[in-house]
C-alpha cells in the first residue's frame, strides 16, 4: 500500500496525510490518531468509519510513526518543576494518566523552574535512556525560551501559556479565563477592579494579567498596577492585609491558593464577602466550593489538557512534516457566593 497521493486544490497530487482522512471520516485528526495506534474509547461506528477513510484514501502513517508505536520502550520523559503547586501538580498527574491509557510510562525528573541549564540536563539524561518523547510543564519565561530553541529527533510537546503560538506548545486559555472573570465582576456592576498576580516569570500569571488589563480596557475601567504574590496563601493574606481595599471594590485573584489567604485577610480587617469586597480565584481548587464564603473561580480542565497533550506527541510522530497549531482549551467561569453586585451605601 504505497499508492498514497491525493489531489490538491490546485490540482496537483501529494501523499494523503492524516488530516485528509479526519475530513473524509468527518472526526477531529486526534481521533484518526487513537485508531491508528489502537487506542481505547474510539466508538466503533467511528473506529470503522475512519478505517474506510484509511483504505479509500490509501493511507499509511509515516516510518516515523511506526517506529514510535513499535519502539520496545514505551516510554515518554516528562519534565516538570521542583514545586507542588496546584497547576503544575494536576498537569502532570492527567498526562500521566492520558500516557497510561495509551499504554506508554513515563519518566518523571523534577527540575528548578526557573533554571534552563537544569532543565537542558534534565532533558538529556531522559534523551541517554532512549524515551520515545519529550513532555516538558513550563513555568518560567526562561525555560520557555528553552524549549523554543530545542531542536530534538523525538517528538517534544511543551505545556506553557504564551501568546506566541507554537506547534509545540498546548495550553489552557489562560488569557480568556482571566477576561470572563474580570467581565463578570463588571457585569456585577463594579467599576474597581483590583488584580493580585502571580510571580511576573510565570507564563501562566502574565497571560492572566494580560487578560485582566485588557477586559478592564474594554469596559473602559482604570488599570491600576497589580500586587505580585508567590500563589501562596500567605502571600496573598500579605498583601491583602495592606492593600487600599474598602467597600465597592473587587479583586481579581490569580490563582484559589491566594484568594484563600485574600478571603482571611479581608475576614481579619472587619470586610465582608461579598457584601464589601467581591473576590473572584482562578485553577477551582476542590476545596474553592467549601470555602467561607464558596469562591468564585475559574476552572481549568486538567484532563483534557492531559489528553491533548498525549495527542500531540503522536501526532509528531505520525506527521513529523505537518505543524498545526493546538487551540488553547477554554476555561469555565464557576460562580459561588463570593461575587455580588457592589454594595450603594
């Protein structure tokens, strides 16, 4: 089965690949990607639909695809940051999982965030004990700028929130997230929107930031500097104990860890949620709905990120010529009783 070409719109032929047979079959390439490798939870309508695509298109994945499929270690290297924070944690736990459902292990190695050589080592010694891929969860700007530079024989994905798109990063919509909160509070009504950040390296609190100036700008409602925390607790309770905050305000939190230290800080100074002050996290932490008030939050889903992730090394492999583009997976605004329409005195 050599006889792959198909015709292109200028009438000219090229080698079907895998996006012709996702048109043909009317499914996503991702999907064509779990028949391909025999993958799990394909229906079988849909299995035999893309099988017929297959053969009526002539199709057959690249030597580097099979090769990644047979390679006796099954194994993908995954880096991910020496911290414990809730994102990063939940990454890596949902790749492990989508990998454990393709049937591949990983290799996990810990590297400072924000330390290129380390991570540049790291991705090394994975290289030395033969991995079939390389799954980096970004954090730090210069790590970012790491992994742009990486010219790899193996298939390397990279989690990392950017504005720059890359074939090789996927993301969750950090940005739109960060607006559909900031858009909510003003829906509410307030017109005084403050913003405590995540650290000014991290990919993911400088596209939340972003968003949060932009939605502001977009209602025409003053841009104020945001206060930087460290997505700890403590620091957000730090810096709410200081901020100018009185009633009629909102905030927007960068992540649940600091609006939990926000929600005590403002109990501890006679502010009440959300009658005084609304407050709004970001990540919906399993503990945001217990919380005294509930917060209101944005959620961000880790097991699709996971999955796509997975998708996208085999993907590499089976288009190894072919750069897309993955869309950002969106974001939930989850309301609770944390926000409310302002208080008129």
């Amino acid at each position: 089965m050599t006889d792959t070409r198909t015709t292109s719109e200028d009438g000219s032929t090229r080698a079907a690949n895998i996006f012709d047979v996702a048109r043909l079959a009317g499914v996503s390439h991702q999907t064509v990607s779990r028949v391909i490798n025999d993958l799990p939870n394909v229906r079988p309508a849909t299995r035999a639909r893309v099988e017929q695509a297959i053969a009526q298109l002539r199709y057959s994945p690249s030597p580097a695809a099979r090769a990644l499929v047979t390679r006796r270690t099954r194994t993908i290297g995954l880096v991910t940051p020496g911290i414990s924070d809730y994102g990063p944690t939940s990454v890596a736990l949902n790749f492990n999982y989508a990998a454990r459902e393709a049937r591949y292990s990983v290799d996990t190695v810990s590297a400072p965030p924000d330390d290129p050589k380390a991570w540049r080592s790291a991705i090394e010694g994975l290289l030395r004990q033969r991995v079939d891929a390389i799954v980096l969860v970004v954090v730090h700007v210069a790590v970012l700028e790491l992994v742009r530079s990486l010219d790899l024989s193996i298939p390397v994905v990279a989690c990392a929130s950017t504005a720059r798109r890359s074939p090789l990063i996927v993301s969750i919509d950090q940005y739109r997230g960060a607006r559909a909160a900031v858009r909510h509070l003003s829906e509410l009504g307030h017109t005084r929107i403050l913003h405590l950040a995540g650290p000014a390296t991290a990919p993911d609190a400088i596209e939340r930031a972003r968003g949060w100036s932009d939605e502001l700008a977009a209602h025409r409602l003053e841009l104020t500097e945001p206060a930087y925390g460290d997505w700890s607790a403590a620091s957000g309770h730090r810096l709410a104990s200081a901020w100018d905050v009185g009633p009629g305000t909102s905030i927007f939190v960068a992540n649940d860890q600091m609006a939990i230290g926000v929600l005590s800080a403002l109990r501890e100074r006679g502010l009440r949620v959300p009658e005084d002050v609304s407050v709004v996290g970001f990540d919906d932490v399993p503990e945001a709905g217990y919380l005294y008030p509930p917060l209101t939050t944005v959620r961000q889903d880790f097991a699709a990120l996971g999955e796509l992730m997975m998708q996208k090394v085999l993907l590499a492999a089976e288009e190894p010529d072919t750069t897309t583009e993955a869309t950002p997976i969106p974001t939930h605004l989850i309301v609770r009783h944390s926000t409310a329409a302002p208080q008129v005195p």
